[in-house]
C-alpha cells in the first residue's frame, strides 16, 4: 500500500448535497482497495488564475493508503465529473 494524496477543486456554486454525494463516490473508490486517513475540506477560496471562466473553487484535500489501481480509477472518475474543476493525485514518498 503506497500514501498518497488528493486535491481537488469543485465549481463552486455546486449545492451542499452535490458535494457531499461526490466526496462519498470518491470515498467509496478509495475504500475499495484503500484507506482514507484524513479529509480536510479547505472551502470556497479565490483561485490563483482563471479557469474556464471561473475565478472561484471549493478545495477538498484527501489523505489516503491505497494499491497501485487505485488512482488511475479516482483519476477517471474525476475527469468525468463535471463539477471538479481541477484535481492533482500525488504520491507520498517516505
């Protein structure tokens, strides 16, 4: 099991409900092969340029255990989505 971490930005008009629906698809992604061992939701914050018209973004960071697979599928799953804006999955070095 490799560490590693995952930030992604979401639209921010996106509603409550949508947000959390989408972070428990992507939890569910993880905990398939894996374990989540933090979630920190940072909230709507400016962006440092512009992006497709958009100057704002909700950041969720997310700690995670995970094998090899896991990544690859949370990186299709978030180009798919239409809600997240941006998204950067790194692997932690120990």
């Amino acid at each position: 099991m490799n560490k590693y971490e995952l930030v992604y930005i979401l639209k921010s008009n996106v509603e409550d409900e949508k947000r959390t629906q989408l972070l428990d698809k992507f939890r569910g992604i993880i905990e398939a092969d894996g374990a989540i061992e933090n979630v920190d939701e940072w909230g709507n914050r400016k962006l440092a340029y512009e992006i497709n018209k958009i100057n704002e973004g909700y950041y969720t960071l997310v700690n995670f255990n995970a094998g090899a697979d896991v990544p690859k599928e949370l990186d299709r799953n978030l180009k798919i989505a239409d809600e997240v804006i941006r998204h950067m999955i790194i692997k932690i070095e120990e």
